[in-house]
C-alpha cells in the first residue's frame, strides 16, 4: 500500500511507475473543479491560454474547444506529466493548438503578457514561494488578463493525513491576499462542495474554492493575438 509520504509526493510531482495511475485518479477526482474553471475563465475567441501544473493535460482538449481559434500552453514540472500529456494531445499538438512544455511555475519561460488567461488547479499547495508563482502568472497575462486559481479550502485539506507532507493549506482569504499583493484584482469567488472521505472512512465535506482574479486594462484588452506568436513561444 502507498504510504502517505509517496501519496504526497505523487501529488506534487507525478513520477515513475506510479504516474499513470496518479494521473488518472487525479482526472477523476479533480474534473468538475477543472470544468467550472473552463467556464470561469470566460474563454473569448482567439484567446491564449496558459495552465500551470496541468498533469498530464486531460482538460486541454475542452479548453481548446470552448471557443474558435484558441491556443493553449501548458507547463508541469514533472517529465512523466508532460510525456503524458503530449502523448494524448499528439493531434492537437501537431495541429498547433496545444503545447505542453516542461517547466517549474516559478520562473516562466515566456516574455510579458502573453497570454488572455491562465488557470491552475490544486496546485497552490506546492509552492514554496507562492508570491512568486503568482507575479510570474502576472507578468504574463495581459492586461485585463484573468487566472482562475482553484483548491480546496484548509478545513478540508488538514483533515487529509498525506497534506502533512509538505502541503501549504490555504482559506479563500489567504490566497485573495497573496493575489492582491501580487496585483490582481480579485474579482469572484466561487466554491463547490463534494463527498469526500476522512481517514476514517466518514464521509465529510471537501470545500473546494474558485477564486477569480483579474488585471487591470491599461487600455481596451486586445483579443486574438495569434497562437504561437513568436515574442509569445517558450525559450
Ligand atoms: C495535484 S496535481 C493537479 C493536476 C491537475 N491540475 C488537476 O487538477 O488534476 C499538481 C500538478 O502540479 C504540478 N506542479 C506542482 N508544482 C509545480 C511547479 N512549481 N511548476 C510546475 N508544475 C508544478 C505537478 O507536477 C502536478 O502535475
């Protein structure tokens, strides 16, 4: 059986033999929050779309599918993740509507205000430095850009014995300050509560929180800026 330290290291960083099957609980699990992103995120036609911490991309499809012309990059630091995930998208990929680059959300490898919008999901748990993933995530939206940053909420998450190793647990208000400190502009929160179950077996509430968090427009927010511009491509 899986200990709880290779359970929390498989959530921080899918690898080795265990990484299929951690990524397709994850798909399971983690579904309905990452479609309300998708809808959250109010994709426009044309946008370009960054996710953080995808796994191995099972919603870039959808993404990608939710308006015309969209492009979408995604970037995990685990190798195993993104060989998945270039495995499953190859069509897309070929067709240049999908990238999944190799990568760590601390340090992004694209130049300013790349992107319309941006999500990451259950991923704020592993950010050593968290104010930094966030600037990053803003320096790369453009103006009027918007990240929609979704996890469960800490009275959900230290009720789980594995989120000892290593998990930062955050309440809506923690992560709102961070953003706003980053320059976001929080603009909604949504959350949604699921069936769980505690290391007891008791069924309990895992609250699970959307936050929306905008930029301010400079000037009027230009749409469609072509997929894979080349100021906009990974170093
Ligand atoms: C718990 S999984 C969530 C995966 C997916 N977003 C979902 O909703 O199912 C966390 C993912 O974030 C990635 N990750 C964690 N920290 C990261 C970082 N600093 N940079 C890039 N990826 C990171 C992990 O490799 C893993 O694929």
């Amino acid at each position: 059986m899986e200990s709880l330290q290779d359970t929390a290291a498989q959530l921080r960083c899918p690898g080795g033999v265990q990484a299929g099957e951690t990524a397709r609980k994850m798909n399971e699990i983690h579904g309905t929050l990452n479609r309300k992103c998708i809808e959250h995120m109010q994709i426009a036609p044309g946008d370009r779309i960054l996710e953080t911490g995808p796994g191995n991309g099972a919603f870039a499809g959808e993404i990608v599918a939710a308006q015309e012309n969209v492009a979408y990059v995604g970037i995990d630091w685990s190798p195993d993740m993104v060989r998945q995930a270039q495995a499953l998208h190859a069509g897309l990929i070929e067709r240049g509507r999908v990238e999944f680059l190799l990568g760590d959300s601390q340090a992004l490898p694209f130049e300013a205000q790349c992107f319309d919008k941006a999500l990451t999901v259950h991923t704020i748990y592993f950010w050593d430095d968290p104010a930094r993933h966030l600037a990053e995530m803003h320096r790369v939206l453009k103006p009027g850009g918007r990240l929609c940053l979704a996890f469960a909420d800490r009275t959900f998450t230290e009720k789980m014995p594995f989120a000892r190793f290593g998990f930062q647990l955050y309440r809506v208000q923690d992560a709102t300050a961070l953003l706003e400190s980053a320059g976001f502009i929080v603009e909604d929160v949504q959350q949604i509560v699921e069936a769980s179950r505690d290391e007891t077996g008791a069924v309990i509430d895992k609250l699970l929180n959307i936050i929306i968090a905008t930029i301010a427009s400079a000037q009027p927010a230009t749409n469609g800026a072509a997929a894979g511009a080349s100021r906009c491509k990974a170093d």
